[in-house]
C-alpha cells in the first residue's frame, strides 16, 4: 500500500471509531466483529429502511476512501421458523 495511503487511513481512523461508537450508543450497531487477521468484517445493524441503512453507510467517514459495503438483511430465527412453517402448510393442502 502507498506511503500516501496509509498517510489517509491513519488520519480517518480516529473519525471512523467515533462514528461507530456513536452508532452503539444510539443502538443502531448491535456488534461489531474483525475476521481473524484481516482488516475486514462485518456489523449487525438495526434500522428501519433501506434508507436509514443506505444513510448509515453513506456518512461513514471510510466512504471518502472509496470503502465499499455489502448489506445483507437478516430476519429474526422465530419469525423465519414461523413464515417456513406457513409455507409448508399451504403446500400440503
């Protein structure tokens, strides 16, 4: 990685920890994991729309450097069991 790069990670960085830490204060970060010896990972947040995702992601002081994010929607277990239950009744009849 350039000198040059490494120069705009470090100056985002203290910026990038608050933001974050501001979104788990506010509840909307529920966690937060780093896979094993990379710099990537991933975050579990709750929001209400695609928008509020989309406006999360967007201020992330990381976008400016052209960080990219793949949002993947998650549905709680007990309702998921509840659906696929329903599902197969319907099949059945």
């Amino acid at each position: 990685m350039p000198p040059e790069m490494m120069k705009t990670i470090l100056a985002v960085i203290p910026a990038e920890i608050e933001y974050w830490k501001a979104l788990k204060e506010k509840g909307k970060l529920l966690a937060s994991y780093t896979f094993a010896g990379g710099s990537e990972g991933f975050g579990i947040l709750d929001v209400k729309s695609n928008e509020e995702l989309n406006d999360i992601l967007a201020k992330d002081p990381a976008s400016l450097m052209g960080v990219s994010f793949e949002a993947i929607p998650l549905v709680d277990f007990e309702y998921s069991l509840k659906v696929f239950k329903e599902v197969i009744e319907r099949a059945v009849k």
